[in-house]
C-alpha cells in the first residue's frame, strides 16, 4: 500500500545480497541490489525514501560469536509455537503462561520488544523463573525511556494488582543501587519483601539482593514457606553483621 502507516512507523526493507523488487500499489517498482539496497518505508506525504544500504543490520552481520547451536535449537522451537491463523499477539502471551521455561523467556523477551506493559507485568507471576526474571529486565528498560512511562506503570500496576502491592512492585521495579543495601533499613525492607504473599514482589526483591550483593543465596520465591523463612533469617544475619546487606565502603 501507498498509506503512510498510522501510527508512523520507521523502518524499511533491505538487500544485502542478490537483488529485489518492490511494487508498490501505484507507480513503478523500486530494483533493490547491493549497491542500492535501503527503501524505507513512505514518508508522511507517502513519498518513498531509496538509497545506498549504509551497514548490514547487526542480526545479518552480527558482531560477536555466532548463535550456539542450543539458541538455535531453542529459537526454532519458539518458532513452531506460533499457529499460522492467529495471531502473535494474541499467540505471545499463551506461550509465556504455558511454554517451556526457556521458550517462556523468549516470548517474555518478545512482549518486551513490542512494549507490551500489561502482559509483561503478568509474567512477572509465571511459574518458570526464566520467565519472570525475563519479565524483570524487560520492564526496567523499558520504564526509562520515557518519563511518562513513570505514569502508565503505576496505573498498570493498580489493574493488575492490589492496592497495597502497587507502591512496593513501582519501587522495586525502578530499583536499588549497592549504596542502598548498605542501609540497614532499606536492606531489611527487601528481605522482608521475600516474605511477601504475592510472587512479582518476592522475585523482584531476590533479583535486587542477588544483583547487588552477587552473593548466592538458598531462598526461591516458589519454595515452601518454611524453606523461606529460614534463607531470609540467613539474610537479616548477614544485614545485622554488616548493618546492611553489603559491608561498608573503605
């Protein structure tokens, strides 16, 4: 179609190799080669935009090793997930409840690409750990992008979520730095986090204490509550040592 795209979009379609042709609905076809490889997509008064490729996009010429043949395997599994006759978007968020843990983390990853907040705050609730310490990065990237995401995370926390859990999940999803756990307090506020009846607020406190402190720890937010309780008495040990969860800078 000729129809500038609402919303606009930025992007376009490429030839590294061979040659291509492009028709669009009216007008002459647009031969993409090498040497004129880049057409973008049409501009807001639907003129098309065709010039010289500049560089390879990363993914065709990535830097860096190539794909183990384990990310291989698994991203042709993720693949097969996806019925022809429905949608991705109404397919993504199927898988991550129900797909493998791995294959869980890629659809995780995928809701994070396309900035799906609301299911990316369900994840945070799944049963594979893949998927929602996946959930985790995905949403910490995305919230500070823009200033206004500050807003539209906590009017999707208070759909998704109790009102006594939206203040902990928004403070625990703008995160802590090392400074932080060597507040006594503050580290005393993450670990009684880990008590927490709701899974999102147990995960995201461990994923701060574990990332900060490097420190390996015994506790699992799926664990029984007994096994609980007694990693987080290991901790609140460890804050009453160092009067925080990391020892003082010297």
């Amino acid at each position: 179609s000729d129809t500038p795209p609402d919303p606009p979009a930025d992007g376009g379609g490429f030839v590294v190799a061979g040659g291509a042709s492009v028709q669009p609905q009216d007008g002459e076809a647009f031969v993409l080669s090498p040497e004129n490889g880049w057409l973008g997509w049409p501009d807001a008064d639907g003129n098309w935009q065709q010039g010289p490729l500049l560089s390879n996009p990363q993914w065709v010429d990535p830097i860096g090793p190539p794909r183990s043949q384990v990310t291989a395997a698994y991203a042709r599994m993720y693949e097969k997930q996806f019925p022809l006759d429905q949608s991705v978007a109404v397919g993504v968020p199927a898988i991550v409840r129900t797909g493998p843990a791995k294959i869980s983390q890629l659809a995780v990853e995928t809701l994070g690409l396309t900035e799906n907040v609301p299911q990316l705050l369900r994840a945070l609730q799944v049963i594979h750990n893949e998927g929602r310490q996946a959930a985790i990065v995905e949403l910490r990237k995305w919230l500070p992008r823009r200033p206004e995401n500050a807003d539209v995370l906590r009017e999707q926390l208070g759909t998704y979520f109790r009102e006594d859990e939206v203040e902990p999940l928004y403070k625990l999803l703008w995160g802590y730095s090392a400074d932080d756990l060597r507040d006594s307090e503050t580290a005393m506020q993450l670990i009684e986090w880990l008590s927490h009846d709701d899974l999102a607020v147990r995960e995201l406190a461990l994923y701060h204490i574990k990332t900060l402190t490097n420190r390996p720890t015994d506790y699992h937010p799926l664990s029984p509550v007994v096994e609980r309780q007694a990693a987080i008495s290991r901790l609140k040990d460890v804050v009453r040592r160092f009067d925080g969860l990391l020892p003082p800078e010297e």
